[in-house]
C-alpha cells in the first residue's frame, strides 16, 4: 500500500517531537542552502517542530553572501556605453551604497539583461558584437559549472566582447568558519541539495570528523526536510555524528567528477570576502591564467574595494545564524521587500524575504498563529 | 516583541518606472495609489474591480479596458488574440455583466508580417464567436522599427450587469466559502517557459480562454455568490490576500485541496517561483454563502472549463486580514501579495 505524503510527513515530525522530547538541552540545526530556507517557509515547517528544535539559515543564498564592494561595483558597471550587463534574476534588484540597483539602473536606461543560463549571456555577445557584454557570475558550486562552460566556450569561439565578473564561492569553507567561530552555536547541518550534487555527500566528512556535527543531506521536498530534522536530532541524541543521505536520487557520495574537472580546469582557489564572515582564505574562486582575459575585473579594471555595510543592516548576522530578521532593527521598518535595504530581503532565496512573506516577519512563526 | 507588519504601510518610494511596476503586486499598487487615483479618482475609479459600475436610468452597466503586450505573440494555448478578447470577456463575466461590445485598438511594429496580423485577428475571431461577444469598433496605428515583432492591444468593453445581487468584497461575511474552476498557474508558466526557456520542451499549455459561459451556469444555478474575480497577474495571492485585507478578515486557504498540475508545481520550482503568485487567465475565483458551496461546485463541475473545480478555502471570523495557507504537512504560513516582476532565481 502507498503511504500519502502527508502520512510520511506526518510520521517524521511525530519522530522529531519523540527525539526532540529527549534531547538534554535545546539545540540548534542550520539550513545551508538558500532553497531550503524557503523550502522551509514555503511548507511550514518552523510552525510544526518542536519548541526546543530551531532552525538556522545560513550562508546559502549566492546574493546575500556577496559584499556590498562588488554589488556596488555591478551598478557602476551597469551604467557603462555599449556594455550589456547579463544576470540571473536573484542580483536585480539588491540595494548598492547608495540606494541604486540594477533593476533602477535599467529603468535608466542601462541594458542589464536577465538571463537563465550563463550560455545566454555567451549566445548575447555573439549576437551584439559592437558591445561588451558582462555576465554576473554568482553562486557555489551549484551554478560555477556552467560558468566554466560559458567561459571555455567564449575562449574557444575567441570572443573579444565577452567577459565575466567572477563572484563564486564554495560553500565548504563557509562552514568551517561558522564552526570556528564562537559566538553561534551549531549542532548540525541540512547539508545544501543542488551544492550535494556537485561536490558529493562525502564531502561533508571532515566536517562531522573534525567538528562532531552531524550532516544530513536532503532534497526540498517537506518530508525530506522534517525526515532529516527527526535524524539530526536522534543523531545528536545518541552522540552518533554521520552522514546521511536522504537524497540519494540525485546526490552521490562523490558527487559529480566531471563538473568538479570542468571547475578545476576553469578555476583557481582564493581568498574571497563574504558578507557576514569577511575574508575567508580558500573560500573563493578565480579564472585561471589562461582565461584571464575574460576576466571582467581586469577587462575594466575593477579593483576590489571594502565598502561597509548600509547602515542598521544585519544581514551579516542573519546568514550566519547570529540573529532573526526580527532582531534587525530595520526588519519590516526601515527595511521591507519593496523598500529594501539588504540583500537577505530581496533575494528570492533570502531569509529576511522569506520571513517577511511567510510570516509576517513575527519573531516566531508560531506566534503568528498564536 | 512582536510586531505586526504590513508590506504596504511603508510607501514605496520611486521616481522612475521599473518592470516590477507592471506586475501586478505591491509596486503597481503604489503606481496606482500615488499617482493615478489622487488625480483622477472617483467612486467609480476608487473601487478598483475588475471592471467600473455605471447606471444609466434602471440599467447598470459595467465598463473595463486592459492591454496586451505578451511576448511571444503565440505561446501553447494560446496567443495575444485569444488573451485579449476573454481578458475583456471575464473582467465584465466576473462583474455579473453580459457582454454587449468590445472595442480592440491596435499598436502595430513597423516590420510585422501580414502572416502575423492575420493569425492573430483569426484568433480574435473565433474566440469572439466562442465567448459570443462582438467587436464593436476599434483603431489601428503603427510604430517605428523595434527587433521583434510587435503588436501591441488594448481592449474595453462594456457589459450589462443582470446578477440581482450585488458582487462586491464588502459583502463578503466569515463562513463563505471559496471555489477556483480549474489548475491554477498553466498560463503563466507556459508563457514564461516559451519566452524565456524556449529550448525546454514542456506539456503545460495556458488555460486561456473566456469564463463568461462558466459563469451564466453558476449565477443561474445560486443568488449565493458573494464575489468574483479572475486571478490573472499576481496570481491567486494577489486577489485572496486583497480579499482578506479589504474585508479585515482572515481567509485559511487548503494547500492540498488547491489544484496544480505535477508539471506546472515541477516548472515553478524549477524557476524558483510560487504557483499562487503566477497568473492564469482561464480562472475565477468564486466567493460563496457556504450553504450554496457544495451546489456551486457541481454546477461548475459540469461545465467543461470547471471540471477540476475545487473547494480551495473558507472566510473566518478573525480580524486580522491576513489569509493563511495550511500546508500539506499541517504547517502554517501567510499568504502575501507578491511584490512586482517575477523574477527566476539563480540555483
């Protein structure tokens, strides 16, 4: 006999509450992945878990982790003559320095283009070769494959009028670091699904070895994402500190080789700053030498600048599970998702946004309902 | 602390027009709201329903105008013609008025093919002749040179309103029930995926098509139906988060019993957006005294554009108005207006 969804959800967040009733102490599970904040939302799972279970987001949202020097540094690009600025939808509309995005820049008259692909932004300069055309090239794992292929593809085609503006990072050290540091207390992860694919559920090895924190990996679907709260609980509860994988149909233990080669053919490690954790060595990703010249920072020379953050804004803190939305003081007030001032509130995968449109922005979900 | 917060307390400050501004949500509100209305509002205008209410002796008439710009021109299920003429169509149905005429005026792209014009008005008529309305007259005029071709529509139309009750939000009371005829979010998605995505082969076809048949059955079969509206952009959140805020009441909403179809939930996810913020242009939304719920939907169930027809939710007493979802897990979440332009994510 099928068991519904709603059963098997039903069964594992019965399970949650059964471990959750055990556990010694609250404890806290942090979701890496920007589609599983919303995932999360989406389905209602903060109203359903136990008061004692809480899930964190963290740095998984490729628009929120980027600092505000290069998003600053997009816009002014965005106003260059006979340039195209080609980019997926998430960075429209993320507030620069002084309250400019592209979104408003395109309204002005900049051709900022919205693709799907990174070969769309390729297929653009090969249409319009009298304009330099710039793709955004944001993301981890998940998106840099294809920007590997984009880049081999313009350096094969020789386009002159191509190039991109490198921002991907790798989620790995993120972690780490928010292992390392010590004013946020993590007692496991939702391991990000679409990164999995790519960089293997194995990968999560050192982590649980070195820092004692189980990892499990899950799709977006409900079930799974209750399922793999049940089992981090249990696994915190037995002290048993594994890696699960409860995505089988799409993550391998060793992920995707090919990708992973594509990358390392395309792509050297750096040190790269994120919004919320700074530099992190490691961290980031560069072109190679030999396709340099398809860098979009050494095309325009574009040097990296430290810009602070808006004023108030604590979308630093909210992706590294340091606060709420709620405890941002600009949260809902100042901040909204038609007046935003940080990323983590217009990014489609954004936490603040997703509070603000899944809850209301209440402290707790439960609360709202109360 | 708790704060209650609402999207639309903050005025939205702009000083340029962005695309977010077309979409139907929150920033086409704020267009309207501070610019249009404080010039050029009335208690007609001010209303703000699908079409404007106009007595003439003991007659009422309803009047609505909309344009069409979709790219591409044709898309699975349909194409500009066929969306222009049952757009008109449903905004008059959904006001409980019959047709009587509907004016089209053309912006034509230098450069349009003849082939083009012609598919497109052959569409028009035979979706005229389906919805039995006449195209009473019109206009034509070209523009200069762009890349693609253009054409451009607007279309009024003027309808007369024959439902004894009125149909109106202020109406609505706790305990209504809410219907929707059919799977919601087809349209949108299928226009989407054919403009954006062209290489992705897809089954989802839009669900375009004029309601003012579905509608004579049901307002023929129940003096019980409160409100209607037809969810096009900003999608069912758009009209059932307006609902429950202009009626300060609190609408649950069932998520499994709202009805998606597998591919189109699959594409939505996919492009990172909500089903229910995505538009339809096949659909209504009927608002009903909950003892007619349960005949209202048989009678929308036996006409072929409400087969999969649904009990999708109910009005309840609380002040609030706020409308929340219960999802398939037995979690909760709010339903908001969507903010503007639907943008895809990037994993």
């Amino acid at each position: 006999m099928m068991i519904s969804l709603h059963e098997q959800a039903r069964y594992w967040i019965d399970r949650l509450h059964a471990a959750a009733a055990k556990l010694s102490r609250p404890v806290q599970f942090m979701e890496v992945c920007g589609t599983h904040t919303v995932s999360a939302f989406r389905c209602g799972l903060h109203s359903v878990i136990p008061e004692n279970v809480k899930l964190l987001s963290g740095p998984g949202c490729p628009v929120c982790v980027t600092s505000q020097g290069q998003i600053d540094q997009l816009i002014a690009l965005a106003s260059q003559e006979s340039l195209t600025l080609c980019t997926y939808g998430d960075m429209l509309r993320v507030t620069g320095s002084d309250g400019s995005s592209l979104e408003k820049a395109r309204s002005r008259g900049a051709s900022v283009k919205v693709i799907y692909s990174a070969m769309d932004a390729v297929k653009c300069a090969q249409a319009t070769p009298g304009r330099q055309v710039v793709f955004i090239a944001v993301g981890f794992e998940t998106t840099t494959p294809a920007t590997a292929v984009a880049i081999q593809a313009a350096h094969r085609l020789g386009l002159k009028n191509f190039s991109a503006f490198i921002s991907h990072k790798l989620v790995l050290p993120a972690m780490r670091a928010l292992l390392r540091s010590d004013d946020v207390r993590i007692d496991g992860f939702l391991a990000p699904g679409h990164v999995s694919v790519i960089i293997g559920a194995e990968a999560y090895r050192r982590i649980v070895k070195r820092y004692q924190k189980p990892c499990v990996v899950v799709g977006f679907e409900d079930v799974q994402m209750a399922q793999g709260l049940a089992l981090l609980t249990e696994m915190v509860n037995e002290s048993r500190m594994e890696i699960v994988n409860l995505y089988p149909q799409a993550v391998s233990a060793r992920g995707n080789p090919r990708a992973r080669q594509l990358m390392d053919d395309t792509f050297q490690v750096r040190p790269v700053s994120w919004r919320g954790l700074g530099l992190l060595p490691h961290s980031g990703l560069a072109l190679r030498d030999r396709f340099k010249a398809f860098d979009a920072c050494e095309r325009f020379g574009i040097e990296a600048i430290d810009v602070p953050e808006p004023a108030g804004c604590r979308c630093g803190d909210v992706i590294t599970g340091r606060c709420s939305p709620a405890q941002c003081a600009l949260f809902g007030h100042v901040c909204t998702p038609v007046n935003p001032i940080g990323p983590c509130m217009v990014s489609s995968e954004g936490t603040c946004g997703a509070w603000f449109k899944y809850a209301r922005g209440r402290a707790l979900p439960q609360e709202v309902f109360a | 602390m708790i704060r209650t917060l609402n999207p639309s307390a903050v005025p939205h400050k702009w000083d340029q027009i962005t695309l977010a501004h077309g979409g139907g949500g929150l920033l086409t509100d704020s267009l309207i709201q501070q610019t249009i209305l404080p010039r050029l509002g009335n208690s007609a205008l001010n209303e703000l329903l699908d079409s404007a209410q106009l007595t003439v002796g003991d007659a009422r008439l309803a009047m609505t105008i909309d344009s069409y710009v979709v790219q591409p021109l044709f898309f699975p299920g349909g194409d500009i013609g066929r969306l222009c003429v049952s757009g008109t169509v449903n905004d008059l149905a959904v006001s409980g008025a019959k047709p009587l005429g509907i004016a089209l005026s053309f912006i034509l792209g230098e450069g349009l093919s003849r082939s083009t014009f012609d598919r497109v008005l052959e569409s028009i008529q035979q979706t005229a002749r389906e919805a039995n309305v006449r195209i009473v007259t019109g206009d034509t005029k070209v523009i200069g040179h762009g890349t693609e071709e253009t054409i451009f529509i607007t279309t009024a139309g003027v309808g007369i309103v024959q439902y004894a009750q009125p149909l109106h939000p202020d109406r609505i009371e706790p305990g209504d029930v809410i219907l929707i005829n059919g799977y919601l979010a087809d349209h949108g998605l299928s226009v989407m995926l054919a403009r954006e995505l062209p290489q992705v082969k897809s089954v989802i076809r839009s669900d375009v098509a004029p309601l003012n048949g579905l509608v004579d059955v049901i307002l023929a079969s129940t003096n019980d139906v409160v409100f209607m509206r037809d969810p096009t952009r900003g999608g069912v959140a758009g009209v059932v988060a307006d609902l429950a805020q202009r009626t300060n009441l609190h609408i649950t909403l069932q998520e499994d019993a709202i009805p998606v179809r597998s591919e189109t939930l699959h594409a939505a996810d996919m492009l990172g957006l909500d089903p229910l913020e995505v538009a339809n242009e096949g659909k209504v939304i009927f608002v009903v005294r909950p003892h007619a719920a349960a005949s209202t939907l048989e009678a929308m169930k036996s006409h072929p554009l409400g087969k999969d027809a649904a009990i999708i939710g109910v009005v309840e007493k609380k002040p609030d108005g706020l409308c929340e979802i219960r999802t398939s897990i037995g979690g909760r979440r709010i339903l908001q207006k969507p903010y503007g332009e639907q943008l895809p994510r990037i994993c």
